[in-house]
C-alpha cells in the first residue's frame, strides 16, 4: 500500500502509512526506500534526512537503492549535500551500479559539465562495468545538451556494436539533440525511423 501512494503521488497518505508501519515495528528496507524515493521526488529533503537517520536508528545499513534515490533528488541543485552522500556511499563500501553512474551523468550533463560526464564514463570502466541502455540514452542526453550532436550519433553506432538496441527514449534523446541544436531535418529522420520502428 506504502508503494501504491508513493507511485500515485499521495505523499502526506505514504508518510502517515510509513509512521504506522514504522510504530507497529513493522517497517522493512524496501519501505524505507519507498519513503525515500517519495521524498527525492517531492523535493522534501528535510523528511528526507530524517528518513534516513530512522533507518539506521532502527538498525538498518544504508541501501544502494537508497543512496541512488537520494543522489538523484540532491542532484537537482544541492550539489554540496550530493557530494557529501555520495562520499559517504563510497565509505559505506556500497558499490555504485549502473543506475548511480546514470544519476550523475545525467546531473553533470544537465550542468553542462561533459568533462565530468566522461570522468564518471572512466569510472565505469575502471570498475569492470560497461555502459548499459539506460547509460548510453543519459549519455546521448549529455552530449545534445553541450552541443555534440555527433557525438551522440556516435553514441547511438556504438550501442548497436555493442549488441544495444537503441529504444524510445534514444530516439526522443536524439530528437531533442538535433532540435536544440539546429538539425531539423536530421531530427525529422530520426523521427519517422521511430515510427517505422513503432517505438
């Protein structure tokens, strides 16, 4: 029930269920990354905290799926707090996974910063894991917002090399690319080739 009022937005309904469950002694590590994800998607990042001292109070680790979902809310303009919990996943010894590196690489590129999108790129790499869909479509999202519209197109060859196929969220990423950036006729292609892929 917890998961159904966070998924339908009823946020106050999922944090007076979650304070119940929590009394009743009740709460597990997936209720607690339920509150968490609602409270990164309200921006509520007062309960936010809290939250997550609640649950090491009551004796739980700190979950990666909890620390991605509070990166992905920090990340929207608290870059200092997003610093200082990432620092302390590393810490933790919780590993980041592909869904951390598509946080951040989408974060720096929506900051236009690509020198850092092709840091956390190396990162990748460097721990044994390979750009997956969701990396590669952030990716291509990144380089339309910096300009490197070839670079994306790059992207979308090198997926398919890679066994990738590209889905419908490359597609509009790739769209939005070429439109910001002045390829209307490009973007008109890559969209009818959407549509005969009925993406």
């Amino acid at each position: 029930m917890l998961d159904v009022y966070a998924k339908a937005e009823f946020f106050n309904k999922a944090r007076g269920l979650f304070m119940m469950v929590r009394k009743r002694g009740l709460v597990d590590v997936f209720s607690y990354n339920t509150i968490l994800a609602a409270c990164g998607h309200n921006k509520d990042f007062k309960n936010m905290a809290s939250t997550i001292h609640s649950m090491q109070s009551d004796g739980f680790s700190i979950s990666l799926e909890a620390y991605n979902f509070t990166l992905d809310a920090y990340g929207k303009g608290h870059m200092e707090s997003f610093r200082n919990v990432f620092q302390r996943m590393m810490k933790s010894g919780s590993a980041a996974d592909h869904y951390t590196y598509s946080i951040m690489m989408n974060i720096y590129g929506e900051q236009e910063s690509i020198d850092k999108v092709a840091c956390v790129l190396t990162e990748l790499g460097e721990c044994g894991l390979r750009p997956d869909l969701c990396s590669y479509n952030t990716l291509i999202k990144a380089y339309g917002i910096a300009g490197m519209v070839e670079d994306a197109v790059g992207l979308v060859k090198e997926m398919r090399r890679n066994g990738i196929e590209p889905d419908m969220i490359t597609h509009t990423n790739m769209i939005t690319a070429l439109q910001q950036n002045d390829k209307y006729l490009e973007a008109v292609k890559w969209s009818l080739c959407m549509k005969q892929r009925e993406l």
